[in-house]
C-alpha cells in the first residue's frame, strides 16, 4: 500500500527523538519496541519484522539508511516574469539575497501580486493548491497582451550556489502544460525534486496570501492540517498507518476464522455425537484448544477408551456363540453319557467288592492253601486259575466305568467352555438405549444346570437365544454408529478446513497483540510530541500576536492542535478583558487575519524550513492603522533572520516602515497600458542610512558643530556598511556558502574596513585592496573618503564638512553595493 | 508640567469618560503622552539640541545608545496626534500601550538618576 502521507519518510531527527523515548520508556516490551522501529523506517521493514517474530534482531541492526536529506537552504535573488497574469512584456524584481525586509508596493491591479503569484507557480505548478482555484482563474492566467508566458528566478541555495528556476509555456499551452528547467552552473538538474524541494514547499509552504488567512480560521481542520504539517509528523501518522494496516490485515483473518466458526458451531451443539461434543467444548473458551479440536477429528481424543463411540464400536462387534462347534462339543457329552449309562447297568459297587473279595482269596490261597475258608469244602484244582481270570475281568470292567464317568466330565467342560460369562462391552448396551435382551440371554445362558444331560439342553436353547439377541444388539449398534458417521463425516471435513485457518490465525496471535501494543505506544508518542513541538510555535504566535494585537483587548492565551480526524482542530484560547472566550467567536476580521499571520509566520520561519524566504501577499487589509504599526514591527522581527517579502497595495506599511525607522527596501510596481509593468525603488537600507544622514546634517545647527560630528558619521557609516553587507551577501550566498557562515563573516568583520575588505577583495585580511578599489573607481580621494568614515566613530578624526562627508558616503556605498 | 505629570494626565483622559472631553480625550491623551516622552529624551540629550525636529533628536538618541522603542512609541504617538480625516482616532486600548511604553521609558531615566 502506498503511503498516504506527503511527509511518510521519517527525518533522522524525528526518528532518534523516537528511538530515545523507546529506550527511556521500560512499558514497552521488545516485541512492540521492534515493531515501532521498524514502521518508523518503512512498510517493507516493518513486514521483515514481522516475518521473523520472535527472532533475537538487535535495535540497530535493521537500522538502514531510510531517510531522506534534508534540502539546503535558499534565498530568492530575481524574479523574471513575462506574460503572466497582469504582467505583460517581462519585469524583473531584483530582491536582495539575505535576511531583510523587501515591500513591493503597487495598487490594485498593478501587477505586484502577479509576481507573488509567478514565484508561487513558478515552483508549486504541480502543488494541490491550485486544483483549487477557480476555473477562471486557471484559465485567465495568461496575460492577454503578450502571447508566450514564462517564468525565471534566480535562487541563491546553501552549497550550490546559483540556481536558476524556469517555466516556460508554448502558445496556446495551458496552465497545467509547461515545461521546468532548472540549472546550476549552465547544467540542468532533474526538477525540483533535485533541490529536495518538493515535500518542503509542501510543508513550510514560504508564500502566504491574504486570501488565505481569511479562510484559513474559519476552517477549523484545515488550520489544523497547515500547522501539524510543520510538525513534520506525518512521518509518524505514516508509521502508525503501517501497523494498523499489519494489524488489520491479521485481525480481518481473525475475525474470518470467528464468523465461520458460527455455523459450525452451531451444527456442532446440534449433533449427538461425543466428536461434536468435544470439538464444541474445545472451542467454547476465548482461546481455542485446537490440538484437542484435531484429536476429535482424527478419531482419538479423550473418546477413546470410555467414550459411546467406543462401547458402540465393540457392541456392533460382540462376538457370536458359534453354534455348530457348540452342537458338536453337546452331541460329543450325549454320547459320553450314553456309554456310562450302558456300563452302569451291571452293579459298579459288586463288581469291584467282588474284585477285591478275590484279591483278597487268591492271596489266602496262594499263601495258605487248604479247603475254602469260608465254606471249608475243598477247592477244585483249577480254581485258583479261574479265580485269577475273573479277577481280571473285574478290574478290566472297573476301568472301563471309570474311564466313562471321566469322559462325560471332560466332555462336560468341552460345552461350559463355550458359555463363558458375557463379554463386558455387553454390559453398556442398556446404558446406550439398547436393550438388555442380550445380556439378560447371555447372562441365562451362562448360568448352566451341572447335571450333564441337563446341560446339554440348557446350552442348545440358551445359545440359540444368545445368537438371536446378541446379533440384533449387534446391528443396532451398527445402524447407530452408521447414522452417527453420515452427520459428523461432513461437518468433520468442514472443521478440518476451518482448523488450517484457525491454526494460522493462532500462529498471528502474537503478532497481533505485539501490533496493537507497538501502535498504541507510538499513537501515545505522536501525542506527546506533537505537543512538544507545537509549544515553541505556539509560543512565537502568542509573542507575534502580542506585537500584532496594539489595540486589540484580546489576548491570546492559548494555542494547541487538538483533536483527531473529523474533529481536529487549533483550539485558539483567548481572554478579552481578562475574561475566557474562543477567538472567532469574539474577534474582528482584521484581529483574525492578524492571528492567523500570528500562526503562519512561525510555521514560516521554523529552522527545518529550506526557505529563508517568505512571501507575503497583501496582510495589511482590514488591518487598523495601529495593527499596521504591529505588522511593521513583527515583519522587521523576521527579517532579522528572513529574506521577507510582503506585497502590499496599501501604502500604509511603507509609511509605517519609513517612521518607525524600520530598515527595508521598497519597490512601487505600477502597470501601465499594454500590461507594460513599471518596478522602481523607492527605499532601501543604504539610502535609508543616508536619509538619516542628511537629516541630522540638516539640523546641524540646532545639533551643534559637536554632536553633529558625532552623529552624521554614524549615519554614513551605517550606510557604507550596509552596502558592504549586500555586497558580501550576494557573493558569498551566489557560490552556495553556508549562510549560517555569511552571517557569522559579516558579524565577525571588525570594523568597517575589515567589512569592506570582505566586500571587495573577499578577504576581511586585505584591506589595502579596499583602498585601491575605492580609488580606481571613484578617483584619488574615495580612498581618503574611506579613511574619514572609517575613523568617525573614534573622537579626533580628521572629518572635513560633514556634507562632504554625506555625499562621500554615498558615492563609496553605491560603488560596494555593486562591487560583487 | 513634569513627564510624570503629563503621563499622568493622559492616562486621566483615557481612563475617565469625562463629558467634558468627548471627542478629544484620545488626541489630547496622545499629545500629553508624547510630550512626556520628549521632555523626558531632552533630558537624556545634550542641551541644544531640543532646537532640532525631534525626528532629528530620535535619531541622536538612537546615536548615544537610547533604546529602539523610543522612536516606535513617538512615531505612533505622532500619528496620534494628528488629526487625520482619513483615519479613525486611536482606541483607548492602544493608548494605554503607548502610556505604559511612556511610563517604562521614564522609569529607565528616573532608575539612572
């Protein structure tokens, strides 16, 4: 996104001043402080780090060179105009470069506001301001007697030098088509932009029109945007943007992920299903547990050992009695219980009393001999033979009872094996709304008689039972667990999609917090700074007011930019009589155009501000003659630091600037027929000196011989050194010195010969050149001239008639004025 | 009359709305004012030189080292006093600033003396 403000680059200083309130300020956490950083530096920088969140970044290391330089100062030396507005063949204004105070005075329609307008346009043809104007205007721009329009100026800038501004227009081309030249030494640079011109027009904006401090209070926000421009604080508006934009675009994905979690949601509170329940239960709370949301969705989750789903799966998969093995294993005891019945039939008990009672015979026999004991009748001779075989027999036949009996009870076991206990999952059945047929079956089933026979029965019908209930049971789980899946499957689909979301929205959420933490801190910060800054602007506008207000009983108390967006404004707190009030409500309309060049004139002057120069436009209507004695005073105030120049068609400033004694130049601009433009001077600082001169040289008599030899060289010497400090001013400020240096070299020179030395041999060292020059240009006796007003000010000079002296003067100043 | 006394009278003229006065008060405040301040700046400048316009003496004084505001409150006092069709007299609010102007500038002298 590009950013919105004029001013979005950051100037070094705002940024340190930014980076110093982040370190002294410990309610910032690293996160945040990194954030603002980086939006201060730009949208890339920001979006780099907020790609690696979390990172250990040292403060400096993204550090970058981001900013701009500032552009370097500049005065205004001539303005040439052809065609333009009211002015017809081409008029050149020479101004004189340096601080100091220039009146173009004309009357209405003279043609000195169109050379206001010619510089104005000149540099700020592409400015947003003259979209504004009104057709006509744009349109009867040109001027109606000459056929080519073309505007030159003459810029003297800090470090270059001369620079020459030119716009020039085809015949017939309108006011927006024009063609820009700038040069520096005979090569063209690249437009304005090259000078760094083009956000300081924007923002110190050096021309003022009366025009416009008529409107500028009664628009509320539009005084407001004028001043905080000067803030240069748009650079922080700018970065604030960007972290909103970072916040905004994150948070519009939050609140995406939020809107569709709704229907899900819902459908989730609708849906009997444990997944649904969890998923529901896992996304109730402000943070979603979304490992818990992925766990329902991949079937595990807390369901998984107790859950229905669970009971329900092993229900539809209880195991069946398998009835064929069960029918082999019962038929297996029936015969096992047949064939001990048929063995049964011959008297178990006599069989084996009858063995052990021939056991025991054979035994006495075999020991003993004899008749039988018992019956004492002899024994036949094969009897113990025989007795021997029917032992055997009898214990053969034993065995074989024996072995019937541990048949059926194996065989027994063989069936019971297969009515075990039910199986546990059968248990949840009721408790799910199944039933318990089954259980109850099951349960009736393994509950067997321990008769054989008996149990052969029991376990043929109760199987029968349990097959029929457990195989239902079985397919109505199913069912249940099927119609379960045809809901959940989609919606599970849905929240897998919504997880992928939700997952990056959570992924943000530091971000996010780290975001709107950083763009509170540093909307708190632009708070504070703006009024920081604002307060010594305020403060001039008061002290300009005071000089401006003479005879006004309102007294400005306050001035503040307040408010946001809509409602911003420049609150203008005032007491009229002592007694609270807001200044439109109270003031007269020449008191608000005084207030208003009382809030525009610092806004011009400010040290940021490239423009050493300003143009003012006609500030002296419906001012009182008395304001006109503050507007004089308070312009001599700027032009102490300021190349000022005020347009006026009101010849009231001039007269107020010749009796207060205010040094200054003038020009009367007057326009005669064809558009033809007429620039005369009328006063200028060296002529002003000289007057002061041929005033006191006048009233020598009443003065006395004494005092007039003490005042009338001052004045000369004033004069001189005057036209010395034009002379320096022109040279040194025309090859691009520093003017901060010129100054401090006029002010440094000691005493006028060394000023002069300056002027003429660009040397305060060389002196003897001054001699020299005055000599050559103006014969012999200049150098003598020199000499004596030079000396005057120390008592005991040779000074010869003081009105030679004048005239000396004069003819010595306007040599130096033109010597560079 | 002293300055103190003059000032002081001009300040009567603006302060009180006196009948008497209607119309006047605030060119007669101006005159009385003015001629403070310069029987105040003769004292401060060598004797004669009172004979030269006092334009002439404003720039003397400015010559011996007098201070700037000087020169500003008689310039508007001047304009004051003047009758000028063209121009409306001075509001008493304006009067009263140059009075203080005046009476600071005495203060200055009568400190020195």
């Amino acid at each position: 996104m590009a950013d919105k403000h004029p001013d979005a680059t950051m100037t070094p200083a705002l940024h340190d001043l930014i980076l110093e309130r982040l370190a002294g300020d410990d309610g910032i956490d690293d996160t945040a402080l990194r954030l603002v950083d980086a939006a201060c530096r730009g949208g890339k920088v920001l979006a780099a780090q907020l790609g690696k969140l979390g990172d250990e970044v040292s403060r400096v290391a993204a550090a970058g060179p981001a900013h701009a330089p500032g552009a370097a100062a500049v005065y205004v030396e001539r303005l040439r105009v052809a065609g333009f507005r009211g002015i017809g063949p081409a008029r050149q204004l020479e101004l004189r470069p340096g601080p100091g105070l220039t009146l173009i005075v004309g009357r209405n329609g003279s043609g000195k506001s169109s050379f206001a307008e010619a510089l104005e346009t000149l540099l700020t043809r592409d400015s947003r301001r003259w979209q504004s104007r009104p057709k006509d205007w744009r349109d009867g721009w040109r001027n109606l007697h000459v056929s080519s329009a073309a505007i030159d100026a003459t810029f003297l800038v800090e470090g270059d030098g001369r620079v020459i501004v030119r716009r020039r227009w085809d015949d017939g081309a309108d006011l927006n088509t024009s063609t820009l030249g700038v040069q520096r030494d005979g090569s063209d640079l690249a437009g304005l932009e090259a000078l760094g011109w083009a956000r300081a027009l924007d923002t110190f904006r050096p021309f003022l029109s009366y025009s416009e401090l008529g409107a500028v209070l009664a628009e509320p926000s539009k005084l407001h945007d004028e001043l905080s421009s000067i803030l240069g604080l748009g650079a922080i508006s700018a970065a604030i943007d960007r972290l909103n934009d970072q916040y905004r675009r994150r948070d519009k994905q939050r609140k995406q992920a939020r809107d569709e979690l709704a229907p899900l949601v819902k459908a989730l509170e609708s849906m009997d299903d444990p997944r649904a329940r969890q998923c529901r239960d896992a996304l109730a709370g402000r943070t979603w547990a979304l490992d818990e949301v992925e766990a329902a969705l991949l079937g595990g989750g807390n369901d998984a050992d107790t859950g229905e789903l669970t009971h329900l799966r092993r229900l539809a998969q209880l195991p069946l009695p398998n009835l064929a093995q069960l029918e082999q294993a019962v038929a297996a005891l029936r015969d096992a219980i047949t064939a001990r019945a048929a063995l049964a039939d011959t008297g178990e008990a006599q069989r084996a009393a009858l063995a052990q009672l021939l056991e025991h015979a054979v035994a006495y026999v075999d020991g003993h001999g004899g008749d039988c004991p018992v019956c004492q009748a002899a024994l036949p001779g094969d009897w113990a033979a025989s007795a021997r075989v029917r032992l055997d027999q009898a214990r053969t036949q034993a065995r074989a009872v024996r072995d019937a009996g541990a048949q059926v009870a194996t065989r027994q076991r063989a069936v019971r094996q297969h009515m075990r206990q039910p199986p546990p999952a059968l248990t949840q059945a009721e408790a799910l709304g199944l039933g318990s047929e089954a259980l109850a079956a099951w349960r009736a089933w393994a509950d067997a008689p321990d008769e054989p026979a008996a149990l052969c029965d029991h376990a043929e019908t109760g199987a029968l039972a349990v097959h029929e209930t457990v195989d239902s049971l079985r397919h109505a789980a199913r069912r249940r667990l099927d119609a379960m899946e045809s809901t959940w499957r989609p919606l599970a689909r849905q929240l897998a999609a919504w997880l992928k979301t939700a997952r990056a929205v959570q992924a943000d959420s530091e971000a996010r917090s780290a975001l709107q933490r950083a763009r509170t801190w540093l909307k708190d910060a632009e708070a504070a700074i703006r009024a920081d800054r604002f307060e010594p602007i305020a403060a001039r506008a008061q002290q300009t007011w005071n000089l401006l207000r003479q005879d006004s009983n309102v007294e400005l108390r306050r001035v503040a930019l307040e408010g946001k967006a809509t409602r911003r404004r420049v609150a203008l707190d005032v007491d009229v009589d002592g007694k609270p009030g807001v200044a439109v409500g109270v003031m007269s309309q020449g008191e608000l155009n005084a207030l208003a060049l009382s809030l525009f004139l610092p806004r011009m002057t400010l040290p940021d501000s490239p423009f050493r120069f300003v143009v003012i436009d006609d500030p002296v209507q419906a001012m009182d003659p008395h304001k006109v004695d503050g507007l004089a005073r308070v312009l001599e105030q700027v032009a102490a630091v300021r190349q000022v120049i005020v347009l006026t068609h009101d010849t009231r400033l001039l007269e107020a600037v010749r009796r207060l004694g205010i040094e200054a130049t003038a020009v009367e601009v007057s326009r005669r027929a064809q558009s033809v433009v007429e620039v005369r001077g009328v006063l200028d600082p060296v002529e002003h000196h000289l007057a002061d001169a041929r005033r006191c040289l006048h009233d020598e008599d009443a003065l006395g011989p004494g005092l007039a030899a003490r005042v009338v060289p001052v004045f000369c010497r004033l004069a001189v050194e005057a036209a010395c400090s034009e002379a320096v001013r022109r040279r040194r400020l025309g090859r691009g010195d520093r003017h901060a240096d010129v100054e401090q070299a006029i002010a440094g020179a000691r005493g006028l010969h060394q000023l002069a030395a300056l002027a003429v041999a660009d040397d305060s060292g060389d002196g003897n050149r001054v001699y020299q020059y005055l000599n050559n240009k103006l014969g012999r006796d200049a150098g003598d001239a020199f000499k004596r007003i030079k000396q005057s000010v120390h008592a005991g000079g040779e000074l010869g008639p003081l009105a030679e002296l004048v005239a000396d003067a004069r003819a010595i100043a306007t040599t130096l004025r033109r010597v560079a | 009359m002293s300055p103190r006394e003059l000032l002081a009278a001009a300040a009567r003229l603006v302060d009180r709305a006196d009948e008497s006065t209607r119309g006047v008060w605030a060119r007669a405040a101006a005159i009385c004012a003015r001629q403070a301040l310069e029987l105040e700046l003769a004292r401060r400048l060598p004797p004669g030189v009172q004979a030269a316009p006092f334009a002439t003496q404003l720039l003397v004084y400015r010559v011996i080292g007098g201070d700037a505001n000087a020169a500003y409150v008689w310039a508007a006092l001047s304009r004051a006093c003047h009758h000028q069709g063209y121009e409306l007299p001075p509001t008493a609010m304006a009067l009263r600033g140059w009075i203080a102007d005046v009476d600071g500038f005495l203060a200055v002298g009568e400190r020195a003396s």
